[in-house]
C-alpha cells in the first residue's frame, strides 16, 4: 500500500548557493537602488542577520557604504546605510566584468 502522507514533492527547485563576492554585490545594488534601513536590505538580500551583520561590517571597513545614525525618538537611534563613491566604482566595475565574460 502507498504511503500518501509522505509523498516525494513533484518539483523540488534547488538554488545554487551565492558566493561571498555575489552577495556583497547583491547588498550594494539595494542601497544603492535606495534601501537604506539594515532590515529591509536584509529582507531584500535574503540573507540571516548575522550573516547580514557580518556582511555590513566587512563593507563598512572597506569603505564601500557608510553607517549614518539618525534619531527617531525617545532614546533611539536608527541606522541608516549609504552606498560611497568607492561603493560605486566596485558596483561599475563588477558589471563590466560581469557583461564581458560568456554566459
């Protein structure tokens, strides 16, 4: 007798998974597209808040995007994340070499 309630699923989608490089390159296309607050790039990035916070820290020691802290009310601060000038030049040049190279 065949066992329904565990049924292999029909199509079963496999991401490949993102390299480091990929995903710095990800984070820096959505604040520079204008996201500015860490959970939304997190959301948009698809990415765990500790890997985003890693991701964040490494791109900020670089000098690729800057942290602001702005008040938002009683005893709070929010943090807001811009893309450099730096940021930028690695975002054109990664295109390059992206549209250069052979699919």
């Amino acid at each position: 007798m065949e066992n329904l309630m565990f049924a292999p699923p029909k199509c079963v989608l496999i991401m490949p998974r993102r390299g480091k490089v990929e995903i710095y390159i990800e984070v820096l296309e959505i604040i520079m597209k204008g996201e500015a607050k860490p959970t939304r790039i997190m959301y948009s990035a698809n990415l765990s808040w500790k890997v985003f916070q890693n991701v964040l820290n490494n791109l900020i020691t670089q000098g690729l995007i800057t942290e602001n802290e702005e008040p938002a009310g009683k005893d709070r601060d929010v943090k807001r994340y811009e893309i450099t000038e730096s940021g930028m030049n690695v975002l054109k040049y990664f295109k390059k070499a992206t549209t250069a190279l052979p699919k």
